[in-house]
C-alpha cells in the first residue's frame, strides 16, 4: 500500500518497528535463533527515582527466542501487533487496542489455533512493543477511549482545527486519546496555571462559574481516574506552556491514588511515566485537615471502610508520600475514620469551592507537594 | 435572593415549584392535612403505548401527607429538594444530584437526625418531583456526569458560545449534561441524519474517516449507554431540524437493550420518555445476520452466557420487541449463542465499517424499526 505522507513522529516510530524486524531478520540471516530484547515490566525492575521523582522501570530485560516451545508464540504475536502498527502508521489511521486485537485475530492455517485467544493475551504485547521500540501506544497509533473535558483561556489546533477553549459552552472541548505533538498542537494562551479536577461534576461547578476565566487557569477533568490523553495533555501543557499542575480530588485514599499517578506515575505503567507523570503537580486538596479549616460539617463525612483503610496504611509506606506532611495528612484520615468528598464543600454553599475554598488554597500556598 | 434574569424554560420550572408550594400552604390555611399529589412511579403504572410508540406513565397517584408518620419525613424532603431547586433557578446555577444530596443534608435541630442519611434517599424524591411538576431534573437545574460527544455539519450554541462542530479536531464537542433549548440552540446545518453510535472507540472511527464530511451526518456517542445528556440532545434535534436517528451498537443483549432506551424510553424513568425517546429510531445493526452478509470470521464471535440468553428471551417477551423481524432477529442471536461487537468488522479491514458497512446498510434500507 502506498504511504500517505507521514508527521515526524509517524516517520520516526514507523522507523523503530522497521529497525525491529530488520535487526531480527539479520540474526536469522546469520543462520542464528532469532530474538527480541525486551525490557521486563514486572515489579522487581520497577523503582522510584528519587532525582527525577517518578516511577521508573530499570534495565533488566529478557530474550524472546523464535525457537523456543515457550517463547514462539509471542514471539510471533509480537510480530502480528508491530505489523499492524506499522499498517495503521502507513495509512495515517489510529485504532482502539480492542480493535487491533480484532485486526491480528486469525486462525493459524488449517489449525484450529487463534493467534489471540481473546484480549488479554494481546494487551501485553502492545505493552511489549512499546517498551522495546520505547514508543507511547499513541504512538504506535492506538488509542484508549475518549473521557474527559476541557476548557480555558487557550487555543489548541486538533488534527488541523483551530479550537477556542474560550468559547466552549456548558460542554467543553472533549480531550482525544492521542494527544501528541502530531495531533495536538498549543497556540495563544493567557493561562497562569493548569487545574486538573477527578470528577466531571465538580468541573462543570467550575466551568458554569466561569472560574477560569476569572483566574485565567485551564481547567480539565479526566471522569474519575484521568485516561492517558488528559494526562499527556497536562504533561505537555506543564512542559511546553511552563504552567504549574494543580490536582483537585477527593479526600480519600482513591482521590490521593489519581493525585500520586498524575504526579509519579504508576508500578503497572511505569514505562510511561517519562511521558505522563508531572513531578512538579501540587495537590490541593481535599485535604484530611479541611473539615477544621473550611468547617465542614461532621453529618458529611463518609466513614472509611476497611478496604480505605488497608489502602491509606499502604500508602503510609510509598517512597513519594515519605515526607512529613504527607505522612501526617495520610495519618489523620486514618485516625479520623472519616473521608470527604468534594461535593461536600457546597454543604457551604453551591459555589464555595470556587469563590472560597480554592482561592484560598492558593493564596496561602496551602497544597502538597 | 434577589433573583437574576431568568430566561422562559427556568421561569416556568420556577412558578411550577412555587404552584407546588402555594397550594400546600392553602391547604395549611384551610385547617386540612397538607398533602402533595404524586404520580405513582412502580411497574404497575407503567405501560407501552401502542399509539404513541413509547414507554410511559400511567394516571395512577399517591396522596403524601404531612400529619402522617410513615409519610411525615418524606413529606418534608420532598420540599427540602423543591426549595434547593428553586434556589439554584433563581441564582442561574446547575449542579449534580450528588451536589444536591449534600446541599440539603442537614441535622435537624438537636435531634441527631438527619434530613437525609444517604443519596439513595434523595435521588428518588428528585423523581418525585420531577413527576409531581412535571419538569425533567435538567430543568430543575440538576445535571449528570457529562460523557458523550459529538460532531458534524451543524453549529451549535451552548451557553452563548457559537461552536462549529464541523471544526472540533479529533476530540469533538463534548456533550453537555443539561442540553434544554435555553443552554444548546441550532444554527445553521447541512445534516441528512443523525448517527447515534454505541461506543466512543467506533465513533473515533467515523470521526477519523471524517465520515460525517462525506455522509452529510451527525455523529454522536455516549460512551456506553447514552446519558440523557445525549438521548435528550438526539431527540431535540430528531424534532427540531427533522433528521432520522439511526442507533449502531454491539450485536449483543445489552446493544439491544441500549437501541429500545433511545427509541422508546426505559421502565425505570417512564416518565421521561416523552422529553427523551425517539420512536422513529432505526437499528442499522449489528444484526445477527450480518455475520453471514458481511462475511464476519467465526473467530470473533464471543459466546453468549447465561446472562446474555436470559436477557435475550425476556426481550423477546417486550410488546416493543415483538414484531416479526425483531422476533427472528433476537431468536437467531439465541439459536446460534453467538455475539459480536462492532469491532470485529475490523476484521475485514480497518475502515471496513466506514467504507461498506454503513453505507450498503443504509442504501439498501437494511435497517430493523
């Protein structure tokens, strides 16, 4: 098939998978058993650094030998994902990762074997890939579902579009899955800061109070737990605007989790924290010490189950929530047996969260780090 | 509260509440037992409407008194939510039912009661109200998680804001929870339909394709089942710029299930069926033929299980479900104990459900009603 002309990044992935096959198509040359190196993403090659301050994944990695019992199979899926990529790269298309697991689904031959059996066995390999040609799956063309929405004192160009985040209504500019340099590209903004906010509800208190424009900020929401687009978006807004992160959750060991990823990354992905993770992000709340400072009512709190609690003592032991302040925050909430949602700030009124509580967090300075 | 310029829709939700509360207050002044009116919203008073096309409530009430023990605290509930929503009308503010559930959340004086303990409690007195005024929550000022989005040949106006959504990159409008014809008005169009698709990861496929470019459509999704956000805003425009709805989901119980909650509304919020459903909708797949027309490899089929079977019969039971071609179509899928997604057309080619699929569907009228 033809090539379209193809972006920098395109170029430059399409010449990794190309690089792959050719460096395993010379061993065989060589009349040797082929190989991968692939990097090994299990929990003992995963650190935290204590310089960059995010989750790393080290240097180990492992041989993936054609002839091997074992090993062939996923040797050959390996080859079946990097060869889709590299179709869908060609063809300027991206795809869903249940879509690719549909597109390298056959049956081998006259054989009653599937290359996939179902998607679990092809959500590996594409974590596989990417690690071997260090290449973000958005890059290899792949997307997660779409969540998330944003708006702002910003103008971004989307795939050729100019888009005013000033002017998105009630609903917001929808943040895509791939948000990379190729797609997403940042033109004139007044913004002072960046303000990513859990949950979808608490957003639109912030977007209908047209907050952000009143404190020139970008305000964004990932539906909960932010998808991979909202955090390489905020990743990159962080770099390329040189605007500082502030994380806007729950008071609860869920709300501290979204924080801790946005900010170090995660163990599972930690091969990407390059990518995503924001060191610098600031958390501003709720913290376990608001219901004193903004007095929020007892009759809101929710009481900690057992499963918060197991989460927070875990916490308690993260090399990134170590420091004294977070240590103390992390110990109240598990001494008060109470945790807090948001929304629980409007039992102050609708708009107390916008028009009191954060501007005073940021006032006085008042967010971990 | 001096209240601010409120426009038609708000208005009228405002004196509906205050009627509400006027003819308690009457009933007071006479020296009777107030009482509130109140639409009965079990399965016994919910019917389909052969005429109309559409699940709806039936004429059955319930008198809630407020000199009643069993009804006393329900009673005052009731006009705890009736009042937050006037308060939010007037102020020209929205807000989620969570929000509203810790907005009226209080102790009662030095009882250690409260007016609500959980939000199980009050979601239902917000559908009491709803019903009783007849009003939808969007018109009460009360909104749900926003998901969904949405582009095509239309500009559209949301709170002011004019957005193109022939202009919205590969992220699209996203769709506003509360979508009433005083946030979300129409401008110019040059649509022939409305594509209502299933899963965001589809619609990122057609949006890609700039299918809706080609076909003249708008394309929409609700990432999953459609919020009402987004059944609201297909039934607006269904009626307001008179184009078809055309509903493309899984080949499964539940992508039934979504397709039959657009077309004619749910058991659970009849009431809302006549503000949401579109009883034009058409099913334009997957069906459980298309395995052989579109020739889908028997290796994507996933099995159907115990849940899928039980739903698959139940349905065959619906008055809506029961004509002739519904009824074969919903056999075969049980016959065969097969299902399918919409992904695994990419097994015939990445685009294939772009490029074939859809267009020979709708050129041959190969669609279920």
């Amino acid at each position: 098939m033809p090539a379209k002309a193809k972006d920098a990044i395109s170029k430059q992935t399409a010449a990794k998978i190309e690089k792959l096959a050719e460096s395993v198509l010379k061993t065989v040359k060589g009349g040797k058993n082929p190989f991968l190196d692939i990097p090994v993403r299990s929990l003992a090659n995963v650190s935290f650094s204590e310089k960059k301050r995010l989750i790393e994944l080290g240097n180990q990695k492992q041989k993936r030998y054609f002839f091997n019992v074992s090993m062939a199979k996923r040797f050959m899926q390996t080859f079946l994902v990097s060869e889709a990529c590299k179709e869908l790269i060609d063809a300027g298309k991206t795809t869903s990762i249940r879509d690719l697991y549909y597109i390298t689904k056959h049956t081998i031959g006259d054989t009653k074997q599937n290359t996939f059996e179902d998607q679990d066995e092809s959500d590996p390999i594409i974590e596989d890939l990417e690690v071997t040609v260090d290449a973000l799956r958005e890059e290899l063309h792949l997307f997660a579902d779409p969540k998330g929405a944003m708006v702002g004192p910003v103008t971004v160009v989307d795939s050729g579009d100019t888009i005013d985040l000033r002017r998105m209504g009630s609903g917001g500019w929808s943040v895509p899955s791939i948000v990379e340099e190729n797609i997403v590209q940042f033109r004139k903004h007044e913004a002072k800061y960046i303000l990513l906010i859990e949950k979808g509800a608490v957003w639109k208190r912030f977007n209908e109070d047209k907050f952000w424009q009143r404190d020139k900020c970008i305000i964004v929401h990932g539906g909960g737990q932010p998808p991979r687009g909202v955090r390489r978006l905020v990743q990159r807004m962080h770099k390329d605007l040189k605007l500082p992160v502030y994380v806007l959750v729950d008071n609860d060991p869920w709300g501290f989790y979204i924080y801790s990823v946005v900010k170090q990354g995660s163990i599972n992905l930690a091969f990407e924290s390059m990518r995503m993770a924001v060191p610098d992000a600031r958390f501003v709340g709720l913290s376990s010490f608001d219901k004193d400072k903004y007095q929020i009512p007892n009759n809101v709190a929710i009481k900690m189950n057992d499963g918060d609690n197991t989460r927070a003592k875990q916490m308690l032991a993260y090399p990134w929530f170590k420091n004294a302040r977070w240590q103390r925050e992390i110990q109240e909430m598990v001494r008060s047996g109470q945790k807090f949602e948001l929304e629980a700030l409007s039992r102050r009124g609708i708009s107390f969260i916008t028009e009191e509580y954060l501007p005073k967090k940021l006032k006085d300075k008042d967010w971990l780090e």
